[in-house]
C-alpha cells in the first residue's frame, strides 16, 4: 500500500475512534467513574503512540527532504504537537494510576478533564495534518511509491 493511502486511512482510522470515543465519551462523562478513566488510557494507549510514529518514520522525513522553510515549519510544528501530547498523555497516566475505584469524585474528575484536553489537542493536530499535510504528500508525489 501506498504511503499516502496508508496515512489517510491511518487519519481516517483515527479521525473515526475519535469521533466515535468522544459519542462514547458523552456516555462516559454521565458516570465519571474510574472505569471511565481506565477505557479512556486504553483507547489513548491504543490509538495515538503508533499513529505519531508511522509519521514521525515515514511521513515527515520524505517531505522534509524536499519541503521549503514553511513547510520545515509544519513538520517541526507537527513533531512539537506529538511531543507535546505524548508528554500529556504520560502525565494522564501517572494521573489515573493514582486513581482507584475508592477515588472521590474530584480526583476523577481532574482525572477526565484532563483527558478530554488531550482529545481536543488530538482533534486539533488531525484537522491540521488533513489541511496542511496531505496536501505536501501530493505535492511531492509521495502516494506514488
Ligand atoms: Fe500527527
Ligand atoms: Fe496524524
């Protein structure tokens, strides 16, 4: 498979849980239990690591190979974003690995909050990779190989 198929279908695949978590979500922040939080750090853990890595490996080091200084801009913008959420996340683990089912409601709560800040930097990054990323994958003829 192309790279460029790849990575649209990786963008859809993600786009899709995230859409379809955050329905789920709805449900989910009704209860705020410590379930929530344990679903949650498993649909982080399972979704977003190997989703950055595929880009980090095989996207951004092609384009920065041709790109112009604006566009060594976005790759450096993009690789800061996946740092950055990376970094939350762990922070979102060590959080929720405090929690118990015995936790009070405002430890789960900072616990949730934080997660959903998270999605919304995810959802952010996503939106900005479809708009501007994709288009440097045409551009360079990535989708050829
Ligand atoms: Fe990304
Ligand atoms: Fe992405």
């Amino acid at each position: 498979m192309d790279k460029l198929t790849r990575e649209a279908q990786a963008h859809g695949e993600i786009s899709e849980a995230v859409a379809l978590f955050k329905k789920e979500l709805t449900e989910v922040y009704k209860g705020r239990t410590y379930n929530s939080i344990i679903k949650i750090v498993k649909f982080f853990e399972d979704t977003i690591p190997e989703h950055f890595k595929f880009e980090e490996e095989q996207i951004f080091p092609d384009i920065l190979e041709k790109a112009t200084i604006n566009e060594m801009k976005l790759i450096k913008d993009l690789q800061q974003e996946h740092a950055d959420v990376l970094r939350k996340f762990n922070q979102l683990k060590k959080i929720s690995s405090e929690c118990s089912p015995e936790s009070d409601k405002k430890q789960i709560d900072t616990a949730i909050n934080f997660s959903r800040e998270i999605l919304q930097i995810v959802n952010d990054h996503a939106y900005k990779e479809d708009k501007e990323l994709f288009p440097l994958l045409k551009k360079y003829g990535l989708d050829l190989k």
